[in-house]
C-alpha cells in the first residue's frame, strides 16, 4: 500500500479496491495494513470492516492460524459495542463462526477438546441470538467426518433440517451431502446430489471447483469418463496455483495418476510447485502431499524414479526423491491429525488414496496428451537444406534475359529474379541497356506489370489483376510482342471471369450460373485471342493452352455438372499433346495435374489418384521437380477424400518436405499444413493438428492472405476448444479480436463476429458465464440485422436464450428464443431450435419446478410445432428423432415440477414411438434412458415399485440381448436401488 489512508473514505475505498484483488499474500498484506490503520481513526465501523476484510484474506490465502486470532478481535467488538453492528455486519459475524470451525480444524496443534469448546460457543452465541441451529448442526456434522467419527445421527440432524439465511451457500451444502455419499460408497448418489455444482447451475467461491476434484474418480468408477475428463480441465483451471485450494490441485495430479496421464501429472505438479511453501493450512498441505505421492509412486512404480520433479524450494528433487519427503512428511500431518482426534481416520484415508490401482489405463485429457517418455520432448530434426538458387548475372542483360527463362519454364525463382530487376529498373540512376536481347524499355516494363499481375491474382485480389494484365498487354503490343500481349489479355479475361458476380446478377441466390457464364465467356474469349494471334512462341502457346483447359476447369468446380466434363478432359488433352510435341516438361505435367483435378471434380478419386502416380514418377525423373509438392498435396488431399487419412499423412508431410527445397513465396505450405491438420484429426492426432494449423496461419499471414489466416486461426481456437484448451483457445481469439484492423472494424463483419462467437463459447465452456452471456446478447444484437443470413442469426439467438436460461434470466431468454423462431421461420434450423426450446423447458423446471412448469410447457409447445414442420419437410434429425427427444423432455420437465403421472405418460409415448426395436437399434441410448427415467418416476416418485421394477428389468434383459450392456447398466443400478429400498 503505497500510502497509508488518512481518512475513513480513504480507507473504505482502499478496502473496496483490496476486495478486487485475487486471494493471496499481495492482498494479505494490504488487508494487514489496512486493519492497522482502521485503528488509528475513532470509528470502531470502519475497524470491524478492516478486521472482516483481514480474515477473509486469511481464510482464502491459506492461513487458518490467523483467522480465529482476528475473530476474537471482532467479537470482543461486538460484546462491547454491540450497536456498532448493523443488520450486515452481524450476519457477516455470526456466518464467520463457521469460518473458525473450518480453520481449527485445518491445526492438529489445537486440541479436541478446543473444537467442541469452539462448537459449543456457536450453538449457544446462535441460541441467544434467536438464531435457527441448521448451520450450527453442519459444523457439527463437518467436525464429525472430519474426526471419523459415526457420522450417521450428525448428517440427519444436519441435513434434515430446513436451511437459513446464515446456513452454508447451496453448492457447499451439496458437496457434503455429496462427500458423505461418497463416503458411503454410493458414487451415483453422490454424482446425483452433484449435478448442480457440476452443471455449473450452483457455484460460490470454492464451488463447483472443489466438487469437481472430489467427483472426478466417481465419474470414472460409474463409467462417465468423458464427463471427468471434461470437468478435470475446467476444474484443475479454478484451483491451479491457489494455497486454499491445494488439497483440490492434490486430487487432481492423482486423477492424473490414475487415467494413465502421469506426464500430465507432473506438468500440473511443475506449475503448482510454490504451493510446496505457500500453504500454511496443515490439513491442506496433508491433502495435497497425499495426492503428490500418489502421482509420484505411480511414476516410479512405472519406472521413471529419476526424472526431475518439482518441489521445494532450495534443492533439485528427482520422482523417487521427492516422493519420499512427501511421505515422510504426509505421513507425519496424519499421525498429527490422528493423535489430536484419537482415531485412525487420516492414516487410513490416506492409505486407501496410496492403495488404489489405476482406474484407466489412459483417458486422453486431450491438453498435450504425452506418456512419460515424452517428458523431455524430443530434439526437432533439422529442417531440410535448402536448394541453393544460382547466383544471379552481374550484368543487367543477362539478369533480364535469365528472368525471363525462368519465366518461361514457369520456375518458382523466377519471381525474385523479377525482384532484383524491379529494384535496379526503378533506381533514379536507371539507364536501360541498348541491347537487342533485352529489348524497349516498354518491352521490360510489361514484363515487370505482368509479374505484377500474377502476384495480385494469387492474392485473389482479381480487379487488381486484370487492369494491370490489359496494362502490360497493351505495353507488349507497343513493343511489338504480339503473342505475349494475347497471353496477357488471355490472363486478364480469367481474372475478370474469377471476380463475384455484382448482387444483381444472383438470379440463382447464390451466383453460380452467372459465375459459370463468364467462366464460359472468359473461354471463348481465350479461343478467339488463340485464332487471330500470329504464330506463337510454342512456350507462349502452351500457356495460352493452359489458360484454356484451367478456365474450364474452373467452371466445372464451379457447377459440378457433367456436360461441363469433357470441354475440360478435350482442352487438357490439346495442352498435353501440344506438350508433348514441344517437350515443355512443366505444361506436360501442368496437363496432368489438370486431368487429376478433372477426375476428383466427377467423383472418380481412384482415376485422380493414378493420374497422380504416374505424374510422381514422370516429375522425379524428368521434372520439373518445383511440381512434385503440388503433385503430392493434390494427391493427399485425394486420399483424405478416399479416407486413407494415413497416406494422405504421408503425401502431405512428403510434400512438406519437398516444398522446403523451393522459395517459400512459389510454395503453398500453407494450404499443405492446413491439409495436414486435417488428416492428423483423421488419425486421432489433434495436437500435432493444432500444430499445423497454427503453421498453416502464419504462413498465410507471411503470404498476405489475411482474411485467410484469420479464418485458420479461428479453426484453431476451435480446435482448441474442442480440446478443452479453453485458455489457449480465449488467449488466441482475444489476440486476434485486438488486431487494429478487427478493433477498428475494417475486417470482414462475418468473421470477426465468428471470432467472437467462438470466444464466447469457449467463455462459456471455461465457466465465465456472465461474460459469455453479455458477449451472446451482443451477437444476437448483430446478427439480427444479417438478412441475407437469418439462419445464423437463429441459431447465435438460440444460443443466446440458453446462456440467459441458465442465468436465470427466464424472460430475456424468452425473447431471445423469439427472436430464433423468427429467423427460424425464414431459415429452418429445426434440430438446433428445437435442442434450444427443450434445453429451456429443461432449465426453467429444473430451476423452478412446478412454477415454472406453465412456461416450460410453452417452450415445449414451440418444439412441438417445429417437429411437424421438420417431419412436413422431410427432414431427419442427426441425433435423437425431433418427435422422441421432444416427448423425453415432456417426461423430465413434469418430473421436475413434480407431476409425476404427465411424466410418466410423457415417457411412454417416447418409448412408443420409438418402437419395439429400440433397444436394439441405432436409438438403443435414447430408449433406454427414457426406460429409466420412466422407472426412476414410477418407482420413486409415484411409488409403484414393482411395475417399475418390471419396466427396468424386461428393459435390462431386451438392451443385453441385443449387445447393449453399456446402455443396461443405468437401469440395472436404479433397479437395484429400488429393490434396496423396497
């Protein structure tokens, strides 16, 4: 703190701004200073406000020593002057006794006897205060499981009583009716009353992060490893390097120990390593030393004792190293922990934590999923030596006429020859040589404005390209080159046939017949410069040849019609026989790679991909060796088409490879590591395919293809979401969203807002839902104004209205869901509008039962209306039926409010118009989930047992038959259940 407050403003506005601050010794120490200078002013408020300020900083910031120290400060406070406690303060006071029952409980050194002493003073400090005991019984319960105690009386006074303003928020309550579930064993109990916090529905300061490291072996013993893996990643995100939270980092790195993902492990462990110093809290320390030497004698166990770990400060500790100290040390907390509470309960926790086996033998956490032998990565293998260009002419004769030869070859250093004769032609001191070989300046200057045109045209920038094209032919017809100036009119009408079609041509919606009139055009304007140009310089005829067959082809990629076919397959056929008959090697495997492309256009990959062998073999003995990375990239992307994404690999990275041979600028590198990301996807490699996307970005953005780089960078956010990544995911978008350009709005509106639409996805799926909320409201906003594109804009509604539903906020996401219906009804998205309006029946009855059912039942009614539509349409669903899904949710939301016979009747529709054959068919899971939940209703809501046992059991026995013991397992456990409790 800078300077101490001289006032008491000074002093409440230091306290608001240390507010803001995340827990830590940064904000302890403030809160230290700021308690000392509370006590200089004669205002005993703004002392009791610095005091509850300094024991929340030591109750986050791990220091249970402190707490009740600056406790019994405050309630000394309120015995003396008790008015100086309004309505506020005292509830902040009678809500921190249990602050100090946690904090006892965390030091062995305070005896039991303490604890009960502390225990009692609550009770009767709530008592005369006409307060309800239900927090008091908590405490008393938590101290109960804590000793290890019989906790079964402690839980039912607790729990069965009816909560109070001063009772532990909702999601703690939950995660200790929860833990003692688990305590007892009954893992689907426990992940039942979990749901919640785990849905992210309750959360609090702790939660749902400390639920989530206490569900994550749960979720695998009931075989829900997606959801453990899902909820690890967001979970570890909320408790990484946080003191108050070691014992959570601790039972994350034994996740890891278990699913296989020791390497992980200690990458987790790396990151956390000042936690080893940090936590004071010795029942934290014992919860995270614990879950450190159970990822550390796996690693060993696996045989790894020797590589490096992180640990305390001041000495290199290796696996086998600092597993022993974390025992000694751990074991020692428990022998502590033990003696004060005269039980065995932490020696025998933490040995069934040391003795538990592997639960998985992997589960890919998909966040650089490695195995320990990958700890140190592996040394990158050189980069391929480049090819070494010649050195260049001396003389400016020679350097243009060697330019020029390059030119005609079509060699990809042709370009920075061009370059180095730019530079001297423009120099202030330039004098053109007289020399017939060089030819008229306006000869040289046609020559440069058609490289220039060339470059504008692999930038797609079109316009560009054609005005400088007719530019540089009308430059060769001074200079009297009259095959060229018809070449460069032949380029000029391709790049006018490749710009968009002006909007009032789009008589087709979407251009396509407009654009394949000019591509048309554009071919018969080439025919025509053919007929009536002189005798061509065979290399100058043989481009024009090129020009020809590729406008073709252009127009069969466009129209994908077989009568555009053969004008192709002719026109290539001419510029290979041409080709052929000149011995002009890069137009003879120009042709080939025409050809191939032809093939692919039509479907026939398999006559594409030997098109493409025997252009491989005819390139490594021939030549020219510049096409053979082309040649490979088409043929690997061919091959991920025929789904040999293993090939595909193997042509792309040979490709890759190749292509470092050449000038970066002639090379599509980064349309091949575009191409290679999809095919590790393929092969289940998603790292190394974020990777090449990322590649694939820069080198686009090095190539001046910014629209699309920005468009790969955002398939890598994505990716990385996809892969829980959702840091990295949120860091590289809010990167990309503060460019200038996207700041300022001078990019593309579409794609800076799918930038943002995916930011506030991967927002949402890091459990920021406040800020993803805001983000979708302004979406929507946007979108609404998107008339050319109403199916986007129902879609990002749609979205929006969940994100408001599960804010609560039932009436905005009423008129969001509006808002999607409208655009609905301009662009059918019936599977998307009708997972959103059942996703809000679910969520408005799941979070106000039988009073929200009324608008539930709206929701479900718009779903209704969208599944006739759908089924008037002729349009089938990719997941469950619209019909099926729609009766399930009939079935949960009457559920939730309580009106169990609409359920159950609900429910039994799904089930018949699923059919006799669901339990064996592709909807086996949707069958056997509305089966249980119609059990689950008619067993224990409207207790009818044995129809429901007799429902479950015919459904176990049908699903088991057909091979469906996965899907059996539920309703095997809710039969079990309700056999236990008849």
């Amino acid at each position: 703190m800078p300077t101490a407050p001289q006032t008491t403003d000074e002093l409440y506005r230091a306290l608001q701004e240390n507010g803001r601050r995340p827990y830590g010794r940064t904000r302890t120490v403030a809160a230290e200073e700021l308690a000392d200078a509370a006590e200089q002013f004669a205002d005993p408020v703004a002392l009791v406000r610095a005091l509850l300020e300094l024991q929340e900083a030591y109750t986050y910031g791990s220091e249970p020593r402190k707490s009740p120290v600056v406790f019994a400060r405050l309630l000394t406070l309120f015995d003396e002057q008790p008015d100086v406690f309004d309505e506020r303060l005292r509830h902040l006071l009678f809500w921190r006794f249990k602050w100090v029952a946690h904090a006892l409980r965390q030091l062995p050194e305070v005896p039991l006897a303490s604890l009960r002493q502390w225990s009692a003073e609550m009770r009767d400090r709530y008592e005369k205060a006409g307060l309800a005991l239900q927090p008091y019984y908590g405490q008393a319960y938590q101290l109960a499981a804590h000793v290890g105690e019989d906790t079964a009386l402690a839980y039912e006074l607790w729990a069965g009583r009816a909560r109070t303003r001063l009772s532990d928020c909702e999601a703690c309550e939950i995660c200790e009716r929860a833990r003692h579930h688990l305590a007892a064993g009954d893992d689907a109990r426990a992940l039942r009353v979990w749901e919640p916090v785990l849905a992210g529905k309750e959360s609090c300061q702790e939660e749902p992060a400390r639920s989530v490291s206490y569900a994550l072996l749960p979720l695998l013993r009931t075989d829900d490893p997606e959801r453990a893996r899902e909820l690890h990643l967001a979970g570890y995100r909320a408790c990484r390097r946080n003191p108050a939270m070691a014992g959570e980092v601790g039972r994350h790195l034994e996740f890891c120990a278990l699913t296989g993902n020791e390497a992980r492990g200690l990458e987790l462990l790396a990151e956390n390593r000042t936690l080893f110093d940090e936590v004071d809290s010795p029942l934290d320390q014992f919860d995270f030393l614990t879950g450190v030497q159970v990822l550390l004698q796996r690693v060993e166990q696996l045989g790894h004792g020797e590589l490096p770990a992180a640990g305390w400060a001041g000495r290199t500790w290796t696996v086998a190293g600092l597993r022993a100290e974390a025992g000694r040390r751990a074991d020692d907390l428990a022998a502590r922990f033990d003696a004060r509470n005269g039980t065995t309960a932490h020696a025998e926790r933490r040995r069934a934590r040391l003795e538990r086996a592997p639960l998985l033998e992997a589960l890919e956490l998909t966040l650089r999923t490695r195995s320990l032998d990958d700890v140190t990565p592996a040394t990158p293998a050189p980069a391929p030596a480049s090819r070494t260009a010649a050195a260049l002419p001396e003389s400016l004769p020679e350097l243009i006429a060697h330019a020029r030869r390059l030119e005609e070859q079509g060699h990809p250093e042709g370009r920075l020859v061009w370059a180095r004769v730019r530079t001297l032609v423009t120099a202030r001191d330039y004098v053109h040589p007289d020399d017939d070989g060089v030819g008229p300046l306006v000869l040289l200057r046609a020559d440069l404005l058609a490289d220039d045109a060339d470059r504008a045209g692999q930038q797609d920038e079109f316009a560009e390209a054609a005005a400088l094209h007719e530019e540089a032919a009308a430059l060769y017809e001074e200079a009297g080159a009259a095959g060229q100036a018809a070449l460069s009119r032949a380029c000029a009408l391709l790049a006018r046939a490749e710009l968009p079609p002006a909007p009032d041509t789009e008589e087709d919606g979407d251009g396509v017949a407009a654009k394949a009139a000019a591509l048309g055009d554009a071919h018969a304007g080439m025919v025509r410069l053919h007929e009536q140009a002189p005798a061509l310089a065979p290399c100058l005829e043989a481009r024009l040849l090129r020009l020809r067959a590729t406008v073709l082809g252009l127009r069969l990629q466009t129209t994908r019609q077989e009568e555009h076919v053969a004008p192709v397959l002719a026109e290539v056929d001419l510029l290979h026989a041409f080709a052929v008959r000149h011995d002009i090697a890069s137009q003879i495997s120009g042709a080939a790679l025409l050809r191939a492309g032809t093939h692919a256009l039509t479907g026939d990959l398999p006559a594409a991909v030997t098109e493409l062998d025997a252009l491989q073999e005819r390139l490594q003995a021939h030549g020219p060796a510049w096409h053979l990375p082309r040649a490979l990239g088409l043929r690997g992307r061919l091959r991920l088409g025929m789904r040999d994404a293993q090939a595909a690999h193997a042509d792309l990275a040979e490709a890759l490879r190749v292509a470092a041979e050449w000038p970066a600028h002639a090379m599509d590198t980064g349309r091949l590591h575009a191409d290679l990301a999809e095919a590790c996807l393929h092969l289940g490699r998603p790292e190394e395919a974020l990777r090449h996307l990322s590649r694939a970005a820069q080198v686009q953005l090095r190539h001046g293809s910014r629209i699309e780089a920005l468009c790969t960078y955002s398939n890598a956010a994505q990716l990385s979401l996809d892969l829980g990544r959702v840091e990295d995911s949120i860091a590289l978008l809010d990167s990309l969203l503060a460019e200038p350009d996207v700041a300022a709005g001078e990019l593309d509106a579409r794609l800076t807002a799918q930038l943002r639409l995916t930011r506030a996805r991967a927002l949402h799926t890091g459990e920021d839902l406040k800020a993803a909320t805001a983000e979708f409201v302004a979406l929507a906003a946007e979108s609404a104004g998107w008339d050319d594109d109403p199916g986007s804009h129902a879609m990002i509604a749609a979205e929006t209205a969940v994100l408001l539903a599960e804010s609560g906020e039932f009436g905005r996401a009423r008129e969001a869901a509006g808002q999607a219906l409208a655009a609905h009804a301009r662009a059918p998205r019936y599977e998307q509008l009708s997972n959103c309006l059942r996703e809000l029946a679910r969520l408005q009855a799941k979070q106000q039962g039988a009073d929200g059912l009324a608008d539930a039942l709206g929701f479900l009614d718009d779903a209704a209306r969208i599944a006739e539509e759908a089924g008037a349409a002729g349009y089938a669903a990719g997941g469950r039926p619209l019909d099926v899904a729609l009766a399930y949710e009939h079935g949960r939301v009457h559920a939730y409010a309580g009106t169990y016979e609409e359920a159950l009747a609900a429910l039994e529709k799904g089930l018949a118009l699923l059919g006799e054959a669901g339990a064996g068919g592709e909807h086996a899971g949707e069958w056997a989930e509305c089966v249980r939940l119609a059990g689950a209703v008619e067993g224990i809501y409207l207790e009818r047992p044995a129809p429901a046992l007799a429902r479950l059991d015919a459904a176990v026995t049908r699903l088991r038959a057909a091979g469906h013991d996965e899907e059996a397992e539920p309703l095997a456990a809710l039969a079990a259940e309700l056999r236990e409790k008849d």
